[in-house]
C-alpha cells in the first residue's frame, strides 16, 4: 500500500477523474436520453445498470490501450490524438444528441448506453490511458478509482457541473491544457525515443525530468494556442457573415 503515500499516483487519480468529468458530459446527456421513455420505476435502474455496463466496458478498454501504449509508435499517435481532443475541448463543433435511441424497455436502453458510451469513449479512453501510465503496477487500480469516482459524479450531478463550465469557461481551457500536457509527455516518452538500444535510426531523447516537463508544457501551450487561434477564426468569418 506504499502507493497510496506517492504523490504521483495521487496526481494521475486528480488527472483522470477530471479528464472524465470535462469529457463525458455527453455520455451523461446519452444516458438520459435512453432512459427517458423508460417508465419512472424502471428509470433508475436502467441508469444504474447501463452506466456499471460502460464503466466495466470502459475499464477493459483503458487496459487494453495502456498495453497498447508499449508499442513503438503508439504513445506518439495517442499524443497527437489527446492534442487533437483538448482543441475539440477549447473550440468544440455543434453536436446533437437527437439520434440517440430511446426505449421503453429497460434492456433495451441499457444496451444503447453501453453501446453509445463505446462509440463515444475513444477521447476518454485515449486519455486515461496517458494520465494512468505513470503510475506503473497500479496504474489500472489508479483506472477504477478515477472511473468510480468521476462516473457518478457525471451520471448524477451532469448538470451542476454543466453550469460550472458554462459559469467559469476556464474549466474547459484548463481541461484542454491538462490533456495538452499529457500529451507532451506521452509523446517524448515513447519507446522509439526512450529506448537506446532499438530504433538506432530514430532521434533519443534523454528521458530526464527537465526534458519531460518541458514536453508537458510545450504541449500545453500547443492547445491553447491553437484551440484560442479556431475560436479568433470562428468568430471572424461570423463576423463576415
């Protein structure tokens, strides 16, 4: 239980579950929308069974990227991928939830969470996967702590955190920056950079504190700078129209 006295697994546990929160506001809003015809005495229990489906399902998902994340290669592309998600956070498109199925029969919407929150979980799944690794053996102890604290605090108070973000917009900016720097450290961490002894035709980089704090940083930077460039972008071809 030496674990529990490290900071960095702390840190991560902080990361994930607000990785989860910033970015499963819309699974919160699927889970609804399923479970909205179900009559009032099934509703609870549709919500219950469908969100302890995806987060099961998610749990298995998470471990299988972190193994992934070993391959040469892999954290590089998940690096690029998270930079590209805290962007999508900063300067989101207009998305609707209006396709999403619902049913009156508690099976049924149970099947479209879990199968909704596969579909929709890629951005989480990336993410935790990079906050989770450095935490080592624990890292998928570190994966059900974060889920089973942030996913009922989604289900359950979407709605209050919904208005927060909207209250306090630099939430979503410190999100997008949090996941930017992960991804900065999943990137210079790579086995082609970090492995001395195979890859010989790719650059080393010297895995020391000073070069992985400064990825993290520069990563930070990155999706700020361009998530704050789509909006100017945004708001002046709206202007022009």
């Amino acid at each position: 239980m030496d674990f529990l006295t490290s900071p960095e697994f702390w840190v991560a546990l902080g990361q994930i579950i607000i990785i989860d929160i910033l970015l499963g506001g819309d699974n919160a809003v699927v889970i609804a929308l399923a479970c909205r015809k179900l009559p009032p005495a099934q509703r609870t229990k549709g919500i219950i069974w469908g969100t302890a489906g995806a987060i099961i399902l998610r749990v298995v998902l998470i471990a299988f990227a972190m193994t992934l994340l070993n391959l040469p290669f892999l954290k590089f592309v998940g690096a690029l991928l998270l930079v590209w998600i805290g962007i999508k956070l900063l300067a989101p498109d207009e998305e609707g939830h209006g396709e999403v199925a619902s049913s009156d029969r508690l099976f049924a919407a149970i099947k479209t969470i879990i199968v909704a929150d596969l579909v929709m979980s890629v951005d989480n799944v990336i993410a935790i996967a990079g906050a989770a690794q450095n935490a080592g053996d624990h890292s998928l102890l570190l994966v059900v702590l974060g889920l089973l604290i942030s996913i009922p605090i989604i289900v359950w108070g979407s709605q209050l955190v919904i208005k927060l973000m909207e209250r306090y917009p630099l939430i979503i900016t410190a999100g997008g920056m949090l996941l930017g720097w992960i991804a900065g450290g999943m990137l210079v961490s790579d086995p082609v950079f970090a492995n001395p002894d195979r890859w010989q035709w790719m650059l080393k980089l010297p895995q020391t504190d000073a070069l992985k704090y400064g990825a993290q940083i520069a990563g930070a930077l990155l999706v700020l700078a361009i998530g704050k460039a789509v909006l100017a972008r945004r708001a002046k071809q709206a202007a022009v129209h």
